[in-house]
C-alpha cells in the first residue's frame, strides 16, 4: 500500500468553532489581576485596548465559540493545512516512531499566527475601530496582522524589535506590501521608545518594549486598538483550529498521538495544537498523552522560571498575569528564533504546567539548527528557527523510541517555514 | 451557498502520467539542430550532458509519459498542489470574471521549477550519475535542483549569475541549507570562468557564463552530467503535471477555462499549466479557448521575436532551436523578474504559436508590480515578480469582461512566492 503523505481535509471539514480549554480545567487558572487596583481584570479593564468581543473572549468560561462567517471564508485562503507524514525524516532517523506534523507554514505568510490575527481584525473592524497597533519580534505576527488588517479596511502600525527590523529586511518589507506600517522599536514615535533610547541609544529592543510601545499608542490614539500576536487566552482559542483540525485528520489515518511536541514562545502554536487533543486527557480519556513545549536554553520559563503574577511587557503597563516567568525584564540573548524570546508563558499554558499536565524541555541553538538542516533535506521545508526547536525535540523523542524499539505516534507542530529567516542559517551551513 | 476557496485533489487524485503534446501537433515542430553537423539532434548528442531517459523524452513523440514512482513520491510532498478561486481579487475589480489560479508556490521552495528538478535527479541517479551541475539566475532552480539532488543522493553545483549571488543573500542560503554547493558565476572553479576574469574581475555574470561553466565542468568531471530548468521538452513535460491536475479540479466545479494565463520566461510554466488544456483546441473540441503568454516588456520574444533558429545560450554551446528569439547575443535590461530575461522561447511553445495556438502580450515592470501589491492585499499571497506579468494581464482581462459584462472564465498559474524576492517590491510600496 503506497503511504499517504499529506492528510487532507475538505474545506467543508473545516471546524466551525474554536475550543476553549477553561471550561474543561479543574483547576481554572488565578484572574489577570488590574495592576493598580490589583482586582481581577474585568472586560471594562480590557476593553480599553481590546474591542469588547476579544475583552469577552479573554475571560470566557464557555467550551465552544463560533468561527465568524467573515473569518471562516479567509482562513479558507490557506485552511485546513495539511497534517504531513514525516517519512523523510522517519527514513533519516530510521526510526520506528511514525511522525506527523500539522504543516502551518502553507500560510501566506508562511506561519500559524494567521489564526489569529484575522478574527483579532474582524472584531475590531466590526466594531468600528480603524487602526490597529501591534508588536513583533521575527516578524510572523506582523505581517499576519498586516494582512488580516488590509482583508477588513484597518490600518497596521507595527513596532519590530529593532534587532530583527535591521536583520530581517525582507519582513518589513513583506508587512509594507501588505500595507502596514513599521517602526524600528524603540522608536522616536512613543514616550515610552523615546525615554529608552534617552538611556540607551544602541538598545536593540525586546518583545517587551514593543508591546510597551503598542499598547501606548492605543491608548493614546483615537479609534484605536491593540492588538496581540500570543500569549492570552483569546489568541489561543483562535489558534486551537490547529489542534482540532489536527484531530480530524488524525482520524482519518486511525492514529492518536502519544506525543504532541511544539516549540515554546508566548504559547499560541503550543496551545494550537495541543489544547484539543490535551481535553482528552483533562477528561481522563487519554491519559498517557505527553505534551511537550520545546524552549531555547537563552529563554527558558517553562523549565527554570518562577510560578507568580508579572507583567506581560516590560514597563509594566498590561495586567499582571499568573505564570511561569523569568521576570519581565529578563534579557535573553540574541538567539534566532525570535519568536522565543519572550519572558512569560500565560495564564492558561502556566496553570496547565503547574498541574503537570504540559513537560517543558530546553535545547541549545546549535542542536536546533542542526535538527532545522536535517529536516530541510528530509522534508524538503525550510523550518522557522522557532519550528527547529520542536524538531530537535521529535528528533530526539524519536531516537529514544529506536531505542526502546517503540512504534510510537508523535505529532509536531511546524508553526512555520524559514525562508524570510535564512540568515539565521548561514552560521549553520 | 459558500464558495468552495480552494478545489484540493486527493493524492490518489494526482495523475500518475506527463502528457506530450508533440502527438497531438498537427505541424510537428522543427528538429533542434547540431551546431557543427548541422544535422538534427540525436539522443546520442544529448546524452554528453544529459542522462539516457531525459535525451530520450526530449525527442519522444509518445503522447504520455509515466511519472515514476520514486518521483510520484516526492511529488506528494506538496502536489497536487490547490487550485484556488481569485474571489478576494473578483471582488476587488468587481468583475463578472470567474478568476481561478493553480497555486504552484506552496511548493517548498516556492515555485513550479521542483516539478521538473526531481524527475531530472531521479533519472540521473538511476543512471548512476553522482554529481549534477546547473546554472541559476533568481536562485528558484537552483534551489529546487539543489533539493531534488538531496533526496537522490546526488550533490549538486549551481553557477549563480555574480550580481544575483550578492543581491539574493537568501536565495544562496536555500541552495546550501538544501545542501548544494554554490559559486558566484564568472567563478575560478572553470576554465571559462578564469579567462572572463582575466579579461574583467569585476564581471557580475550572465545566464549564458553561467551555463557555460556547469556545462565544462559536467564535460570535464567523472560521472557528472547537467540539468536545465527551462525551455527544453524534456522540462515542459514534466511540467504538464500543473495543468493536468488543474483539468481534474476544473472539472470539480464544472468550468472550463476560456482563458488561461501564465507569464513567460523559458516557457515552462505557461506550457505546464496550457498545454494540457491546449490538446482540446488542437483536437478542435476547444475552440474558443485562448492561450495568452504574458512577457515582460523588457524581453518580449514572442510579441517581437522573429521564428528562427538560434542558440540557446549565449555563446553557441548549445544545439540550434527553432523559436521564437531576440538573438542569443540579446542583453534584456535588469527588471526585478530576472527568471523572465531570457531570449528564446523554446520548440514547442515556438511552433505552436506560430500557428496561432498561443497569443502574447508584453507588459511594463509598474503594471506588473502594481498587480502585485493588489493581488497580495486581495488574495493574501505575496506572488514572485515572474508571476505578477500574469496577475497583471489577469487584470486585463477581468476588467475587459466587466466592461463587457461577460462572465468569462479565466485560469492563471501563480507560478511562485515572492518571499525571497521582497528586494524587488521595495521601490514599488
């Protein structure tokens, strides 16, 4: 029987709503709290930044949310993505496991974070807002935002970490084509970017600052909103059609997986993929599921940071929220990826962690790397230096499964493809 | 009822033939011409630089080809690929046109050329061949050579024009990632490239130099041959997979195309996606239907071209074609879409449109880029400066049926991505 590579599904297979997990925790997770009243964050506190459907969402107790028509019918541009057998990379290892991932990097814009920037540009066009502020640190989110917001008549301002802005030129150009704008972060347009450079005029930037400088636009800006690229509990609804889509297709080739493996930034592509699968386990179905979230060793949170209430920027502007961190001014340093340097983890992700239902693992750049090169000649794609490190993780689950001589199933998540991040790859060559 | 976005094919789906459209030309193309003998081409001649079963094909007159196995298999990896409805560009010129595209830029590396990259590896490799030379002018052949080598055990040399090499960074990067090893052409590694730099060391290169040096060291080397990514029969074959599988999807939603559409360089894609369509004009059974090659101004070889024989190089390597040709010597300027500043226009594409099967037009580089920003905006896909003389002449066409308020049906190939070409959009945003 010839091996079928790629697990289709039919438009008209496309899940119609989006799964949230607090409604299957035992233990939900503690409130954001307002960091002045130091009260649980209320959907009056979010809807300063956030129209009132993401303020709703964020707090939501209900299990299933509908998938608006208008963002149904673009996700249709490039969803469902198809679940991949990785036999190239099976054959490489010469391993017994059977690896799958869920392809995101079909995307136009090349990752997940599509997702959720179309119905984060919904909600806010529906409800009369015209400009949209957001961050970005490889520059995913932001061309996504760029585009979600030319699909709904908004316009993008974007703050990229300066460190990426001068290393990735092909990224601002991408969100310019789509017609966003973009600023080097920290920049001159923000008080916040302007009392940073006054201190340190080489600062190259963090996700921290960027977020700072975002958000102080919204708030300054009239018919403007924030927007965000991870993280919150909204930004991982939106991103559980990977998971659920996932699930489908997993059961269409009669598969379950033993192991769910994503790499680890702020959580969106992690909780993507696994959250759908994880309700399995929270209900005592599918108990010796293992989720694994991959780390670089630069940014470690999951495996080394601290259980308690920071901030999500660095200058302390958002609520603070209960996670695993390593303290909002940590500096991790100039790794690649990107997309990982982010200090927290989440509300939700952080409470799952606690619970011991989500294992955390962190790798060194060379061993990512490695794993991206090998996974480029066996598969053919290019992985996002953040994907690497899910790789390296299947890579090394899978030699420990040749070991034991176990055919086990593990699933990975290829949040993106590299090709906008080859300088990334040229110290690896 | 919802519009279907995408028309999939199921793997089993895919066709497991190339269609020849040699058997279904009434006037049978001119032979190419041995420049010393002047005397036709014989699969002896061609086997100096090329494998048996590719010489072979390049002179077949079978109507159907069977795609071999080991090449179905890696095909699978991104094939069959979508075929999408345009509905976000309809809407934007507002057009009673039906516009459908084949998306031939989820490939991997981003465009069509690894339709014909992995047959040429895979038959080299059964051959016994272990080293392939090329040349590449944009990187996306040599990309796709360099990773059709890698999953047949084959290493690979690409010949880079000089000014690409500097200007594409992260095309160079593909190629070695993939494996490949890469030279900026003129280089020291040939004779030829030697004596051009002793004469100029500052020489940025050509297609032709180009050619010619993977052409010496695959005369010179043990066990070496050379693979072409353009032009020849051979490559057009293998490239018939793209409209045979767009016929299948065509057929899903029961339209036929009045229209197709594909930009022209070598001819590759625009035979890949027309031809298979084009046997029912020849049959008579399509009458009506209109093949339209969209040239860049610069190089317009079948809008101003005159049918005669001609190298298919620049400096008379090569066998005589028949075609369609500005002159091998002919200089196009440096428009940004460097895969369509080539000279010559092939055998086939040459004889049929002599008999008038295939219309041309040739279009400025602003149009061009104009229809890509629109197209990006309205589709979400950021298309390769190649394929936006197709998307430009789409346009053209949408609006003449508005005007006329005819609801025509209109096919194009979006031939590649321009991620790695983002340089190229910079003085048009």
């Amino acid at each position: 029987m010839k091996l079928t590579k790629k697990i289709l599904l039919e438009e008209s297979m496309m899940p119609t709503k989006w799964y949230n997990i607090v409604a299957d925790m035992e233990n939900k997770p503690l409130p954001l709290l307002n960091p002045k009243s130091q009260k649980p964050v209320t959907a009056e506190d979010l809807e300063i930044i956030f129209p009132k459907a993401i303020a709703e969402q964020e707090l939501s107790t209900e299990r299933w949310i509908d998938i608006p028509e208008e963002v149904y019918n673009i996700y249709k541009i490039y969803r469902p993505t198809p679940l991949v057998r990785a036999s190239g990379l099976e054959k490489a290892l010469d391993t017994p496991a059977k690896i799958y991932f869920k392809n995101e990097s079909v995307s136009p814009v090349g990752s997940h974070k599509l997702n959720t920037a179309v119905p984060q540009a919904y909600y806010n066009a529906k409800e009369g807002v015209k400009h949209l502020t957001t961050e970005t640190g490889a520059g995913q989110w932001g061309s996504s935002l760029s585009i979600a917001g030319a699909h709904f008549g908004l316009d993008v301002k974007v703050f990229m970490v300066k460190n990426s802005y001068y290393a990735k030129p092909y990224r601002q150009l991408v969100m310019k084509t789509y017609g966003g704008e973009v600023f080097a972060s920290p920049s001159e347009f923000t008080q916040c970017g302007r009392d940073i450079l006054a201190k340190d005029p080489e600062c190259g930037g963090s996700l921290g600052i960027a977020i700072s400088e975002a958000v102080e636009v919204a708030l300054n800006q009239p018919n403007t909103k924030y927007a965000l690229g991870s993280v919150l509990n909204h930004v991982i609804l939106h991103q559980t059609i990977i998971g659920l889509e996932a699930e489908k297709q997993m059961e269409i080739v009669g598969d379950f997986p033993d192991k769910i493996i994503a790499c680890f930034g702020g959580g969106s592509n992690m909780a993507g993929i696994t959250f759908p699968f994880l309700r399995h386990k929270l209900s005592g179905e599918k108990k010796d599921l293992q989720i694994i979230a991959a780390e670089p060793a630069a940014c470690p949170k999951l495996s080394c940071g601290e259980f308690k209430y920071d901030f999500g920027d660095s200058s302390g502007l958002t609520p603070m929220i209960p996670m695993y961190t390593l303290g909002h001014n940590f500096q991790p340093s100039q790794i690649h990826a990107a997309g990982l340097r982010y200090h927290g983890a989440g509300q939700l992700v952080s409470q799952l962690r606690k619970d011991g239902f989500i294992d955390a693992v962190s790798i060194e750049q060379q061993e990512c790397f490695d794993a991206g090169i090998l996974f480029s000649r066996a598969e053919g794609i290019i992985p996002a230096p953040e994907s690497t490190h899910a790789i390296a993780t299947v890579i090394r689950e899978a030699l420990k499964a040749k070991e034991a001589g176990k055919e086990e199933v593990i699933l990975f998540n290829l949040s993106g493809h590299g090709l906008l991040d080859m300088k990334s790859y040229e110290q690896f060559i």
